[in-house]
C-alpha cells in the first residue's frame, strides 16, 4: 500500500529503490522475493546508492510497514553481512526483515538516528 502513495506523490524523476528493485516498480513482483531480497549484489548496489546520496546531501526516506521497522530495531537482531546465512529462503518476511534490519543500520550509520516524526503512534493506529 504504501507504494501506491509513494508513487502517486513522488514524481518519477525523483530517484527511488524499491528493495530489491534498484528503481520505481510499479507493482510488486512476488516470483522469487526472498532470493531476490537476500540477493548480495541488490544489496551492495543499496548501499551504494544510499551512501552516494549522503555524500550529495540529499534527503532520504525509509518507507516501510511500523512492524516491520520496529522488529528491525530489535537489538538482537543480526546485521553483519553473513546474517541471512542462518535464514530460510523460503522465509520471504524473515529475509525482509534482516534485510531491512542491515538497510537501517546503514542508514543510521550514514545519517544518524531517524527522524521518525511522520510515524503515527500505536495509540493513533488503533482509533483508526
């Protein structure tokens, strides 16, 4: 869902990821995700973009479901290259979340702690 926003908002001028896609996707393709997700080389190419954006000093958004984003901040969660090692490929939601897990740690590293003001409270959540 929150691609279909995101798209609609966000001109396709404006440089995107839509991990593991390097670019604006338009609708997602399920074939093989978590391969394509635990995929080294998405990954570096990732990183990659994301640390040529700060040199540029350009804003970036971390788009991604509030579950997701709180379990990958669980401090016991692994984000060392060889992480996914130990995960299931058929376990495409358990790869994501490592993965996403690795990509917030780059971050962070990157830009410092997140600004998460536009993240909506539990308490917000649940009296929608």
């Amino acid at each position: 869902m929150a691609r279909l926003f995101f798209n609609y908002y966000f001109k396709p001028g404006i440089p995107q990821i839509d991990f593991p896609h390097q670019g604006r996707e338009g609708a997602i393709r399920w074939d093989n995700l978590a391969a394509r997700t635990a995929d080294a080389q998405a990954y570096g190419q990732t990183k990659e973009r994301l640390l040529a954006a700060r040199q540029a000093r350009q804003r970036v958004w971390l788009v991604t479901d509030r579950d997701e984003l709180e379990r990958s901040q669980d401090a016991r969660m692994p984000v060392q290259d060889e992480a996914l090692a130990t995960v299931p490929r058929n376990d495409w939601k358990a790869v994501a979340t490592v993965r996403m897990a690795q990509v917030l740690a780059h971050l962070v590293t990157a830009y410092g702690l997140p600004n998460s003001s536009a993240v909506p409270t539990r308490e917000w959540n649940t009296r929608c």
